[in-house]
C-alpha cells in the first residue's frame, strides 16, 4: 500500500519556541509508525498538525496524495485522522455506544417528520464492535465514567474503527495504564492497522515500543533525526538519539544519515 | 449486569426514582395529617403553582446540564411578566404583545451565551449580574408600581382548565414533553450532555460548541420568561417584586431531580418531580400551618444533603 499520509518540511513557533523545525514523515496504510523522543522533544504538536488543530507555520500535510488544508480538528475527522488523544476525548456521562457514535449519531424519523436518534442501532453496532476487539467492556453501561483506562482505550479505537480512519493518533495511549491494559492496547493498534489505518504511536516505553510499530521514528528538538524499521533497532539506538548523545558523537551536519550508514 | 447484589441494584436505579419515592411518601404522610390535602381546590392550587416554578426549572436544567447555571430566571421573569403587562396596557394585541416579549427574552439569553461562551466569563457571574440587571428594569419600567389593567384575555388563561387540568398544569406538560423530546431524542440534545460532560472532546469531536451553549441558554431564558407571562396571567397584574428567589426554587429542583452541578447529567423527568417535591413541601407546610421559617430551613438543608450526595458520587467516580 501506497503512502496515506506525507508530512513536509513542517515549521511551528510559540512566540519564541521553535517547536518544530521542518519536520518530514510518511505513513503508509496498514503499518504502526511509532513517534519517540523525549518531552518537549515535539510529538504532541507535530500530530496536532496533522490532527488540524494546529496549522503550520510553513510546510505542507498531504493525506492521499492530496494536500491538506485543515481549519479544523473537524475537518480532520471528517476526512478520516482520528485522534486518540492523551487526555481521551470521551464524555464520561455518556454511554459507550453514545461516545463512538458522538457528533455522527445515526436518525430516523417518527412517521416520517420528527428525527429521533437510532439507538437500536448504536446499540447493535457497539455490540459488534466491542465483540471484535474482544475488550471486555461492558458495552451495556450507562456511561463510561466507571470503565478502567484500556477498557477507554478500547471505547476511543472502536471508534476509530467503526468509522474507518485512514490515519489514527495514539498520543501516550499507555501513559496512565496498568499494564495488563497495556497489552491489550498494543493489540488494538495492530487490530486498527489490521483493518487498513495508518497508525501514528506515540509513547515514551521503549519495550512496548519495539513491541507495536512496524517502524520507529525519533524526533529531538523539533526535528525528526532517525527513522528505522522496529527490527532493524535497539532500545539503545533509540536513546542516543532521543538524548542527542548521538549528535554530539558524530558532530556533523546531518548525523542522522551518517549514523545510518554506519549502523546498516 | 451479572452482579444484582441490593447495592448494585440500588446504584443502577434511576436518580429520579429516589425523588419520586420521596415526593409520593410526603403525599400519602400529608393525606393522612391535612385534612384538606386530598381535596380538588387544593390539587389543583398545586397543579398551579408547580407549573411555574416546573417551567423555569426545566430550562435551568438546560444550563446545568452543559456545566452552566443561571442565576437570572427569576429576574427575567418578573422584567419580561413587567414588560408584557406594560405591552398590554399600551393596547398592543394579546399575541404581539406576547411574541414581542418572547423575543425580549431570547435575547437575554443570546447576551448570555455570549457573555459565556464568547466572552469567557463564568457563567455564575453572568447571570448574577443579570439577576440583579433584569431586576432593576423591572423596577424600571414599572416605576416601581404593580402593572394592571390587563385585558381579559391574558387573565382567564390561568384560570381555565381542561378536563379538570388547569391550563397551566397542560403548559408544564407541553414544555415537559418538548424538552424531554429535545434532551432524549435529538442530536443537539445529546451534545448538551457532550459539553457538559467533557467541553474539551465535545470541541474536538467537531460538535458546534457555542451553538449548543447559545441553545441551552435561550431555551433557558425563553422558558423564564415564558413562566413570567404565566405569572402574570396567574396574579392578573404584573408586580417588578414577582419571582424573587424563584432561581433558587428552580436550581433545587434540578439537582434534587438527579442532575450533576458538574454537567453532563439531569432529566425533564428528575426535574419536574423535583419542582412538584418543592411544591408539595410548601403546599404541606402551609395545611400544616408549619412556620414558614422553618420550611425554608429545611429545603435548604434538602438542597445541601443532595449536593453533597452529588459531589461523593463524582468523588467515587474519579477515584475508580
Ligand atoms: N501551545 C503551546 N504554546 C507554547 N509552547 C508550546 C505549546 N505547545 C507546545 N509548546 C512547546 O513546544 C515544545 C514541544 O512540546 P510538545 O509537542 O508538547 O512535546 P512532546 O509532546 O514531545 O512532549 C515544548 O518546548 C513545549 O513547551
Ligand atoms: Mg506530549
């Protein structure tokens, strides 16, 4: 499968801080890319970019060949990025079914005039969905505020499944997770590349990193200076240049392309 | 689910259920006791006065459920029961008079939302200031004085009845089942409960936020000054005094009616019994010729006993 998503040359500033210096990364359906670096290092911003909630100061975001143009994360959502944000975005009061179906909630109409939502539907499309993760959530419950942090999880990616993402975010998604729940995110994320998403993978676990992605890129001060296919690498390759140990060893220009070489 | 232990069960039970209960024991506590209760003039003298204070709760329910409040309704109603009362006794017809000031009230709610949800000023400032602005030009625009002289039109309304279900008893019904609709059934009626739940995720999520915010507060002033009409028809002259503390009647039945302070949560259902709880309280007070006083101390201490009851379950919730 071809490339469903292009970053190119990406540039941010907050006021005075450059968070991204000209970022290029590629995603191709159906793999797990994992985004690593250290905090403050810029994966946060640079999938909020993509996400459309920010908009680059310059460079260019192409999903399916075509460029994007985003003004919002609306827009973003309606053309197939799903976010599972760090902070995740369910509405605690609502149900499972509520929260995947929220913002593109099914109708029908009373003798034809008065719209009412489909929660039979809802209901049976949750079922459904929630059987094919094999999450154990218990999708009958009258609002998701009482579920653990995968079971969440699992609520967020369902949605992102139901509504056929091309590109879906995980930002940290493990970060507050026993680790049990750990391992059935992991699954989920190779369930939602399964099913032909392009998953972005942000995490700071380097063992469950290795774990998930089909490839690894590292990003340091707003840039993107490694990129390398999960087997290919070590948790210590991937520290030196999360930590720019590397940088300073090799002192050049471009050290990314000249580790490269040196590691194949 | 699988676990039908009595405490889960007792958890499972709607909110709603908890203040029925209630209200239908203090009924059969006050059949026995007064001696009046039961009787036709007295059911139908509570119908009455439910109905009021049932139509502004409803609407302050709107707000409370998007993590809002509003402190005005009292205000607007008396300024817009004023303002149609004066309308009237200029000559304009019944039905302008009453379009004109349902549009009055809709844009106090319109300034609302904005001042909240374009401005970012909490929504309890907001409409603090408005009670104490809409107070004042009721007082204003009737110079202090008791409005009368109203056709008689606008007064037999609240006097008549069908079947025996005073006309304003059918409004409540009529409001009720209209916002339940709303809340229940349709898509912008969940996105209360989106943006009252999580505001954050509701943004993300592409749902219009201000536009949500904007309804529930016009829904909420629309149907506080509707009550202000009804007021008027009810007394026959509009007095700028009507409606004090009427906001807080209001809030008391939305939270003991089950809805969060915190958002996300509340139903027209809740709400309504709670308005006919708070009814019934006074109702009985007065048959019981119980000192007025004390019956306000002990709504107050209802209304504290059930907030606190909200803030341990959102504790419980959190700390899972
Ligand atoms: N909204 C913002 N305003 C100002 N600075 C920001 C903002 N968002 C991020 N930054 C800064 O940009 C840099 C990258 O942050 P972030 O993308 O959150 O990193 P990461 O997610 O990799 O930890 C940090 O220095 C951070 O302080
Ligand atoms: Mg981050």
């Amino acid at each position: 499968m071809g490339n469903v998503l292009e970053v190119k040359g990406i540039r941010k500033s907050f006021g005075p801080v450059e968070a991204l210096r000209g970022v290029d990364l590629t995603l191709q359906s159906g793999e797990v890319l994992a985004l690593v670096g250290d905090n403050g290092a810029g994966k946060s911003t640079l999938i909020k970019h993509i996400a459309g909630v920010y908009r680059p100061d310059s460079g260019e975001i192409r999903l399916d060949g075509r460029k994007l143009d985003l003004l919002s994360p609306a827009a973003a959502r309606d053309l197939g990025i799903e976010t599972v944000f760090q902070d995740l975005a369910l509405a605690d009061d609502l149900s499972v079914g509520a929260n995947i179906f929220l913002g593109r909630e099914p109708t029908r109409r009373w003798l034809g005039i008065l719209p009412y939502i489909d929660n039979g539907l809802i209901r049976e499309e949750t079922a459904g969905l929630l059987k094919r993760l094999n999450s154990h959530v218990p999708g009958k419950a009258k609002s998701v505020a009482r579920l653990s942090g995968g079971q969440r999880q699992a609520v967020a990616i369902a949605r992102a499944i139901y509504w056929k993402a091309k590109v879906v975010i995980m930002d940290e998604p493990t970060a507050a997770l026993a680790v049990m729940e750990r391992q059935n995110v992991i699954k989920y994320a190779r369930e939602l590349a399964a099913s032909g998403a392009g998953v972005i993978y942000i995490g700071h676990n380097l063992v469950e990193i290795l774990d998930v992605a089909d490839r690894i890129a590292v990003m340091f001060r707003g840039a993107i200076v490694h990129t390398t296919t999960a087997g290919e690498t070590s948790q210590e390759t991937l520290i030196k240049y999360m930590t720019g140990y590397h940088d300073k060893q090799a002192g050049a220009q471009r050290p990314e392309q000249e580790r490269e070489k040196r590691h194949v | 689910m699988k676990d039908a232990s009595p405490r889960t069960l007792l958890h499972n039970l709607p909110v709603e259920s908890y203040v029925v209960a209630f209200t239908v024991v203090l009924w059969l506590i006050l059949a026995v006791t007064a001696p009046n209760f039961l009787t036709g003039d007295n059911i139908s003298n509570m119908m009455r006065q439910v109905s009021i204070s049932g139509i502004i709760a409803i609407g302050v329910l709107c707000t409370i459920i998007i993590a809002g409040i509003d402190l005005s309704v009292g205000s607007v109603a008396a300024f817009c029961g004023v303002l149609v009362a004066q309308l009237l006794s200029h000559g304009l017809d019944v039905p302008l008079a009453i379009v004109l000031t349902l549009a009055a009230g809709i844009l106090i709610g319109a300034l609302n939302a904005l001042s909240v949800g374009k401005l970012g000023i909490p929504a309890f400032i907001v409409t603090l200031a408005g009670l104490q602005v809409y107070r004042g030009l009721a007082l204003l625009i009737s110079g202090g004085m008791t409005v009368g002289g109203l056709p008689p039109g606008i007064k037999e309304f609240a006097r008549g009845s069908l079947f025996h279900i005073p006309n304003l008893f059918l409004t409540l019904l009529a409001v009720a089942i209209i916002v339940h609709y709303f809340l229940s059934f349709t898509r912008t009626g969940r996105y209360l409960y989106a943006l009252g739940s999580n505001s954050e995720a509701t943004r993300r999520l592409g749902i219009p936020v201000f536009r949500i915010t904007l309804i529930a507060y016009v829904l909420c002033s629309g149907l506080a000054t509707l009550a202000g009409i009804l007021l008027v028809s009810r007394l026959s002259v509009a007095s700028p005094s009507m409606g004090n503390a009427y906001e807080l009647q209001a809030i008391a039945a939305v939270v003991v009616g089950g809805a969060s302070l915190f958002g996300g949560r509340g139903t027209v259902l809740g709400t309504v019994a709670g308005a006919i709880l708070f009814t019934t309280m006074s109702n009985g007070a007065v048959l019981l010729d119980v000192d007025p006083f004390w019956e306000m101390v002990l709504e107050g201490l209802l209304i504290a006993l059930v907030v606190y009851l909200d803030n341990l379950q959102k504790k419980r919730l959190s700390g899972v």
